[in-house]
C-alpha cells in the first residue's frame, strides 16, 4: 500500500496510521465542569428573570398608577372642603330684588338676632356690623350732597336693603323653598348661601 | 478574555501579531438547520439550560483533549477549556448556526489558544513536553492493573512526545482532524488556510508522527 493510500484511509478514519492513546485518557476535571455549567446556569437565570418581569412589566404601573389616582381623587373629595362664591351669589340676588324693587325704600339694617330670635345659635351682630359702615358711608354722604363713595359690589350687596322675608327664619326657608320650587335654583342656592352665612349653626349642624 | 468579534463564519481578534493565520470574515454560508447541536445552542440561547447540559457532554471530553495537547499543560489547558465554553455562553444569544456547532466550537479553541500563545510569546513551537507536564496531564493510576496501566501511560508518553515535536501549524491542524471530528475543508476554514494547505500539513504531521513514534518504539 502506497503512502498516498495509507494517508488517505487516515483521512478517512478508516485504518490508524499508529497506535495513539485512548479518547477517554484526557477529560475535564469534575471541578471544571462545575465552574462551566454553573456559569451556564447564572448566564441565563437573569434573562429568565427579566422575562418575567417583563410580562407584567405594562400591569405593575398600571396599577400603581389607576391606585394614586384613585386615592387623590378620594382624598380631595372628602377631605377638602367645595369652595362655594357666596358673595358672587348674593351680589347677583341683590341685583335682581332691586331691579324688581326700584321704589323700595331702604330699610335699616336689621340685625339678624333680631330677625330671628328663635334661633339661640346664631351669632350675634356680626352681619349687621358688617353692612353698618356701608350704611353710616352712604348717609353721610347724603348729607354732604356729595354721591356716595363707590363701593365694590359685596359691599354693595351687602347694603342692599334686606328682603322681607329675611326678618324671620321660617319666612326665609319658606321663600327659599318657594325659589326651588319655582326652579329658580341659582337665587335659591343664593338665598341658602346667605341663609347659612348668617346662621353659622344652622350650616355647621351635621345633618346639612 | 480579550476584547474579540466573533462571527459564526470566522473568528478575529484585534491582536495584529500573526503568528498563525487568521480565519476569514468575508465568506458568508447559509444557516445549517440539521445539526442537531446546533439546535441545541439555539435552545440555550433561549434559556434552556438541560439543551448546554447536553451540548457540553458531547463536546467536553474532545475539546478538552485538543486543548490539552495544544497547550501541553494541565492548569493552561483548563483555563482555556473555561475561556471557550465562556465565549459560548456569553454568545449564546446571539448565535447563528452558519456552520456546525462543532465547526464554531473548535474555531473558539483555536482562537482561544492562538490568543493565549500572543499572550505568553514564550512557548516555542515544537517544544518537547516534560516529563513533568506529561505526569500531570495522566490521570490516576489504576491500582487494579498496574501491568496495563504502565503501559498505557508509555504509549501516552510516547504520542505526546511525538506530538510535541510537531510544528504548530501541523500539530494544529493534525489534532483538529483528531479531535475535533471534522473535515479537512472546515479545519482549513478553522485555521484560515485552504483545504490543500490543510491536508499538506496534515499529510507532514501523520508521517513525522508515525516515524517519530515508530523511532521511539524501536530506537534501534
């Protein structure tokens, strides 16, 4: 047999061109094959990981997100207290009883505890001590000659000449009933904003 | 481990020492679909750890041994058997099988080696290994038969000192053909020469073997 033969049976592996060791002589050491398939293990034990957290990678925030908003939308509604323009309100009612009351003469100042003496929890002169100034200005100016100093709208409002049915407590209820049920819901809203910003106790009961 | 591309087609590193010839880049091959290790990787790359368990007990024994009597020592040779298998993970995910998982693991090895000669510059190729390596390169005695186990350990001390009488280019490419099981077109393409390159040093590296083994069996 040639050499070019023998190579090339070698090549083949079909005939051994001499005797070598055996294949299982050499083999890794155990500690070796510990390092390398633990690292195996650890390099995909993070994407395994990741993996999952990415499936509910979207959920988590949201429902972290749909949580704050409904905790703040809570907490503002019961917690902070609706802020209501009383003044406007009454300012706009005043306008309209003295349109329809041109004639009408102005009235004292009545003190709401004397308005309404049934009603022990009210607080005393405050309200008629906020419209005295606005009304002792406009007199004088009256007896000056002189028009009467401008005053803002609240001030205004607040000098206006009370209504009749302002002078009892059941009077004023009534006519607010009255305005509700006539559907004027705004002079209504109105009339009770002042209703209850002269009776602080009627307003701060707990079943209002 | 260097800072080095890889490619399923071809390995480099950014080492411009060319000690050994390099593998090209530019050939591209289509996907092998019908090597079952090759669909092993893929399982891994996708997170199957029984898919490594089982490439690495096919691949272990025979990477090993080309390692070994590549670097001719023990503690070299382990970690590089640790550097390829690192490289195999660290590229599992984005693998490609553009040729056998074989082809691409041996082409690791080989890199890995040539990268480790770039770094030491100091083994020469064609040294003879030592007595001393050679002892611990064997494995532990069998008690039982001492007769046969002194043989065995002969003829293992003969084909190493055979072995590393070798060139490098053709130990190289003689324990690929050995070892690694592959062709002589997919040696030429791990070692980054053509086929004929490759059987002609395969062709020196058998007869030297062969004569230098028969010299030491008969020094008469």
């Amino acid at each position: 047999m040639s050499g070019d033969d023998e190579f090339d049976d070698f090549l083949a592996r079909r005939k051994p061109l001499f005797q070598r060791p055996s294949a299982h002589e050499l083999e890794p050491p155990a500690e070796v094959d510990r390092l390398v398939l633990r690292q195996a293990r650890e390099a995909i034990r993070p994407s395994r990981e990741l993996h999952e957290i990415r499936g509910a990678g979207w959920g988590m925030p949201l429902a972290l997100a749909a949580t704050v908003l409904v905790t703040v939308t809570i907490v503002l509604n019961v917690m902070v207290p609706r802020k209501v323009d009383h003044a406007s309100d009454v300012h706009q009612v005043a306008q309209r009883i003295d349109a329809a009351q041109p004639n009408a003469t102005m009235a004292p100042s009545v003190a709401p505890a004397a308005r309404a003496p049934n009603n022990a929890a009210r607080p005393a002169a405050a309200p008629a001590l906020a419209s005295a100034p606005a009304f002792a200005a406009s007199e004088a100016a009256a007896g000056r000659g002189t028009p009467p100093p401008t005053e803002s709208p609240r001030v205004a409002a607040k000098a206006a000449p009370a209504p009749a049915w302002r002078r009892d407590t059941q009077s004023w209820l009534a006519e607010i009933d009255k305005l509700r049920a006539q559907g004027k819901i705004i002079e209504a809203d109105a009339e009770m904003a002042e209703y209850k910003r002269q009776h602080r106790a009627y307003a701060a009961s707990p079943d209002r | 481990m260097n800072a080095a591309t890889f490619a399923m087609d071809g390995l480099t590193t950014s080492d411009t020492d060319v000690r050994f010839a390099r593998p090209k880049l530019a050939r591209r091959v289509e996907l092998v679909t019908d090597d079952e290790d090759a669909q092993l990787m893929l399982a891994y790359g996708r997170g199957e750890m029984r898919a490594f368990e089982t490439l690495y007990s096919r691949h272990r024994a025979a990477l090993y041994r080309y390692l070994v009597r590549q670097a001719r020592d023990a503690e070299i040779a382990n970690d590089l058997f640790q550097e390829v298998w690192s490289r195999v993970i660290v590229i599992r995910s984005r693998y490609e099988p553009r040729a056998k998982f074989r082809t691409f693991l041996f082409t690791l090895a080989h890199n890995c080696f040539i990268d480790h000669c770039r770094r030491v510059k100091s083994r020469p190729a064609g040294l003879v290994l030592e007595d001393a390596d050679a002892a611990d390169l064997l494995p532990a005695d069998d008690a039982s038969r001492p007769d046969a186990s002194m043989e065995r350990d002969e003829n293992s001390r003969r084909y190493r000192a055979a072995l590393a009488t070798l060139p490098q280019e053709q130990r190289d490419v003689y324990l690929l053909h050995e070892e690694s099981d592959l062709s002589l077109e997919e040696i030429a393409r791990i070692t980054g020469v053509g086929a004929e390159t490759a059987k002609s040093r395969l062709r020196y590296a058998v007869g030297k073997l062969k004569a230098a083994l028969a010299a030491m069996e008969d020094p008469a």
